[in-house]
C-alpha cells in the first residue's frame, strides 16, 4: 500500500509540473475542448498526486491518530492557502482530504473538512474570476455541507459552513440571492440558537446583514453587533482549539467583516485599526497589506488630508 501510493503519487506530481498550464494563473483560459478537458485532467491528477505524497506514509500507518493527524495538517494548508491567496496549497489541502476520506469513509470531520477547503477554493475562483476552479469545487462544497447539516441537525458547524457557502454561491451570481439569502439567514440564526458561544455563527449572521438589503432586513449596525461579538469570542477560544479537531476558523475573516462593516458607516480610523490588527494575526494576510490597508489610507488622506 505504502509503495503503491508512492508512485501513483509521483506519477501524478511528474504530470501536473509537465502540464502545467492550469496553475499558471496569469493564463488566459482556453476554449478548445480537448485543452480544456486537459486542465480538468491536470486539476484532478494535481490533487491526487499532491495529497498521495503528502498523506501516503500518514495514511498507511493504523489507528484514528494518524487520520486526525493529517485533517489537521490539511486544515492548516487550506487556511494558509486562503491568507496567502496561493491555489496551489489548497488543492494540496484538498488532497489529503481525499486521502483521508479513503481510509476514514463516514468520519464527520473528514467530510467537514473537505468542504470547507472546497469552500475556500470557491471563494478563490470568485475573487479571482477562476471560473474553473469555482465550477469544480461549489458543488462539492455545498452537497458535502448540506450532508452534514442533515446528518447532523444539531451542530452548528455544518450550518455555518452551509451558510457561508451560499454567501459565496451569491457572490457568484447575484440571481441566487432571492433563494440562497433566506436560507444562509436561516441557517446562521439556527447556527446560534444551537451554540450561542460560537464566533462562527455571529460570523456568518454579520456578514448576512451586511449584504442583505434593509428593506429586507439587512443593517450595517446590526452586522457591526455581531461582527463585534464574533471578535471578542474569538478572543476568548482557548489555545487549544487550534489543535483539536472542531473548526477553528474565522478570526481574519471577522475583523475583515467589521472593518468593511466600519467603511460603509465612514468609520475609517477604526476600519484601519481592524485591518491591521488582522496583518498583526497572520503577516502573510495579502489582502490586508496590499489592498484593504491601502484602500481606506486612501479614503483617509482624501477626507482629512496628510
């Protein structure tokens, strides 16, 4: 098994970095067919030969240990992947989690996992307008979420993570708000009846209200409440939930949400200091430094001067 995985393993790696035309962001998306079922080829075997090698010694050792030992190595790439803006870590992610899928069928947290790293990897192919990428893993992201949510109707994080991903499904194409924004609404406000300490669940309702229209019940304050609330929850999470195996995720995102929360009410100052206390939790955030920081100095200078 161990040999076997090895070199399935670097077949795939020896593919992917002969073909490498996928990963080359800056490339213009072809549309021959054949070209195009390539990179769907290259995009699959990237995430099989990358997760094989990463995973393959891991995965073969017996026990839940070594499964648990690799969802929290994967969920530490896909977070780096999505601070940093690097695709390429989180299809990495993703492959492990399709190796640990294998050996663990059924397990609660490989399944949550899986879709939350499809959901980051989503929310790149939007930002990025990657449509590739989006189609490929937006149906994972929300099939696999919508499982959990029915499976297990009590925990709250396979409602958050539903949620946040048809936030994105929207992003995507504002046709989906009128039947996808009722039920991110839904789910994020059972998400704090069910655990009213989870900064997630505040997470999702905020940016819920941020972007919903008031005459539908959307208000910057009410976002601002609870983006507020998500923060100081956050603040008070134990150390060691970064390595237990519940979801862990959001910090950034929050102090995100609340400083563009901050610029729509004018509060630049304050936008400022939560953006940068975002760069302060993770230095490599790229889109602190070099966009959001940037963005409201400008509104700053413009409206009080140097």
């Amino acid at each position: 098994m161990k040999t076997s995985c090895v070199s399935i393993a670097f077949y795939g790696l020896s593919f992917c970095f002969t073909k490498t035309s996928y990963f080359d962001e800056g490339n213009i998306p072809r549309t021959n067919e054949r070209k195009t079922r390539m990179k769907k080829t290259t995009l699959t075997l990237a995430i099989l030969g990358f997760g094989l090698f990463l995973s393959s010694i891991a995965i073969a050792r017996p026990g839940n240990d070594a499964v648990d030992s690799v969802l929290i190595r994967a969920r530490t790439m896909a977070d780096s992947g999505y601070v940093t803006w690097k695709k390429d870590t989180m299809l990495q992610a993703y492959g492990l989690l399709q190796l640990a899928a294998a050996d663990s069928p059924g397990n609660k947290y490989v399944e949550y996992y899986q879709s939350y790293t499809a959901y980051r990897l989503m929310t790149y192919g939007v930002v990025m307008k990657d449509d590739q990428v989006y189609k490929e893993f937006s149906d994972r992201a929300e099939k696999t979420a919508a499982s959990l949510s029915r499976r297990y109707p009590d925990w709250a994080e396979a409602k958050i993570l539903l949620a946040s991903i048809y936030g994105i499904e929207i992003a995507h194409n504002w046709i989906n708000a009128p039947t996808l924004g009722p039920k991110s609404n839904d789910l994020a406000e059972k998400a704090v009846s069910l655990d009213s300490t989870n900064p997630r669940a505040y997470l999702i309702l905020g940016t819920d209200k941020l972007n919903t229209p008031a005459i539908f019940g959307g208000s910057v304050d009410k976002a601002v409440e609870c983006f507020r609330k998500s923060i100081s929850l956050f603040r008070s999470e134990p150390a060691s939930a970064a390595t237990a195996l519940e979801p862990s995720w959001g910090y950034i995102d929050a102090l995100t949400w609340l400083g563009l929360a901050y610029e729509k009410q004018g509060r630049y100052n304050e936008a400022l200091a939560e953006y940068r206390e975002a760069l302060a939790v993770a230095p490599d955030y790229g889109r602190a430094r070099y966009v959001l920081i940037p963005g409201v100095e400008k509104e700053i200078d413009s409206k009080y001067g140097k």
